[in-house]
C-alpha cells in the first residue's frame, strides 16, 4: 500500500466513477482499476460495490476510507508543521492569559517544557482582559487565549479546547461564622453576600443554575478581585475565587470551601479558526501529550 494508491482510492470514492476519477488525476482509466484492484488484494476485501452506479464504497470500504481521510489529513499537517519549524517560519507563538484569573501557574511550567522541546519558537506573554484578548485573537496578534469556559468564547467563533478542570473556591475571613466548614449545603450560603468581580466575574446565578433558590443570597459587584478580598475580611462577606490566586492563597486571613460539588468550571485554550501558525497546533498537541503522561505518571495500571 502507497500513497498514490490511498491517493486513486479517494478520488474514486468522492467521484463515484473512475474514468472520472482518472480524468481528475491525469492518467489512465486502467492504471487506477489496476490499482484499486492492487489495494484490494493487499486487504484482503472489496473497498467498493461495482454493481452500484455511481460506484458506491461498501461496509468495509466505508470504514476505510474514514480513517485514512483522518490519517493523511495528520500526515499532511505534520508535513507542513515540521517544514515551517525546520526553515524557522512562523516559529513564534503569542499567548494571553485572561486578566482575574491565575491559569498561569499551572501552565507557565508546562510552557517551559515546550521550550525546551522546541527551542526555536519565540513564545510571547500578556494578561489582557477579555475584550482585548477578543480582539488580539481576530486580528491575529495573539495565537492563544488562555481564560474561563465562558460562552462569549464560542459565540465569537473561536474554537475552544479545554485544558483542565478548576475547583472553584468559595474565598471567606477566616474570623466567618463558616470558617470552621470544610464542605457547604446551599443551607448554609442564606443570607450571605458575594462580592463579584466584573465584568470577567463569576456570577452566582450560574453557579447555582437550575439547582437552588437565589432568592436569600445577595450579590455585589466590585470592579477587581483586590476589593472583593477587602470586602471578605471588613464586612465578612464572601467571594468566589480561582484556587490559584496567590492573594489568598496560603493566608491565614482567608478559609476557603471547594464548591465543586455545585458547579464545574474549567481552563480553557482559545484560538482562532483561521489562524494557520503551525505552533499553535504544537502546542495543542504538546499539552496533550504532557497531561495523559502526567495522569498515566500519578496513576500507574
């Protein structure tokens, strides 16, 4: 088997006819019969139905013809990926993390890795709010958003991928009467207030959507995360807070309760359809690669 076999076999397939398919390829009616025929016997069972018109692949042909589409689609893009790294194109990648969130410390080591793997890419940092980091995506000025799983993302048109599930914390004084808690009933939130950042915040109501009554919990906004630990520890308020905030973070001013019994947030990687920098999907793959063999590392069979 070849890839100018794999090559007469697709356009057969797509064309239904292979005087068609021999026209599109410049060559002859019986040179792409003849190897049809050739990968047929290799094997080992009939890639098309001859007695439909237009030719029709059968079962067996199906399947094949799915997952080779898929195979010489990766072949061809880590053909073009290793050529534009090997003469230095596009070797650089610009990446901003969304402002109010702490993504990068659990990804920035992981990047250290990639650059060591691939020393030649330029990577780029920033910490930008969402609105600029909308805009950086569409022009193409920033190749990869690193933020929250919020819908403006795909409403925009970007493709998301996710990167990691996040425990979101519910944040308090520890001087709060629910200080002593380590989990939390919806019970226990009546009454209280939440200091929300904005516009980037999370937002209650979609923490506890569809699950409970907001009806007894108050909800504040406050323009940055820096207020909302201010508002926590004067008025003994709560806030909602990413678990890696390092403002918080090993204070002994501040009790914190996992939430993710009520609500699943996530790290998200955004990039825009349309842009062809092959470090992108380097880094896609590379991260990928680096948590199944984490994962396999933690949780050996």
């Amino acid at each position: 088997m070849d890839l100018k076999q794999i090559k007469y076999f697709f356009s057969v397939a797509e064309l239904g006819n292979i005087t068609k398919a021999a026209d599109l390829l410049y060559t002859s009616q019986p040179t792409v019969s003849r190897q049809i025929l050739i990968l047929e016997r290799e094997l080992g069972y009939s890639l098309f139905d001859r007695d439909s018109k237009p030719l029709e692949l059968t079962k067996a042909g199906k399947i094949f013809y799915d997952g080779m589409k898929e195979a010489v689609s990766r072949i061809d893009d880590t053909v073009d990926i290793a050529k534009n790294v090997a003469e230095e194109n596009n070797n650089s990648l610009s990446i901003a993390f969304q402002s109010g969130y702490y993504s990068e410390y659990f990804l920035l080591p992981i990047l250290d890795c990639f650059r060591k793997v691939y020393p030649n890419i330029k990577i780029r940092y920033d910490k930008l709010m969402s609105i600029e980091m909308m805009n950086g995506l569409k022009n193409e000025s920033i190749d990869i958003c690193i933020g929250r799983a919020f819908k403006h993302w795909i409403e925009a048109g970007f493709d998301v991928q996710e990167l990691k599930k996040i425990d979101t914390q519910i944040v308090m004084s520890d001087r709060h009467r629910l200080a002593d808690k380590e989990s939390l009933d919806y019970d226990d939130l009546e009454g209280e207030t939440f200091y929300l950042t904005s516009p980037n915040g999370h937002q209650i109501n979609e923490v506890f959507k569809d699950r409970y009554s907001l009806s007894h919990v108050k909800q504040v906004q406050v323009p940055n995360s820096e207020i909302a630990y201010f508002k926590v520890l004067a008025y003994n308020g709560l806030t909602l807070s990413d678990p890696d905030d390092p403002s918080w973070v090993n204070s002994s001013h501040y009790h914190s309760i996992s939430i993710l019994s009520f609500y699943t947030d996530s790290c998200v990687c955004v990039t825009t359809p349309t842009n062809l920098n092959p470090s992108i999907k380097l880094f896609k793959d590379f991260f990928a690669t680096f948590m199944t063999n984490t994962r396999l590392t933690l949780n050996p069979s």
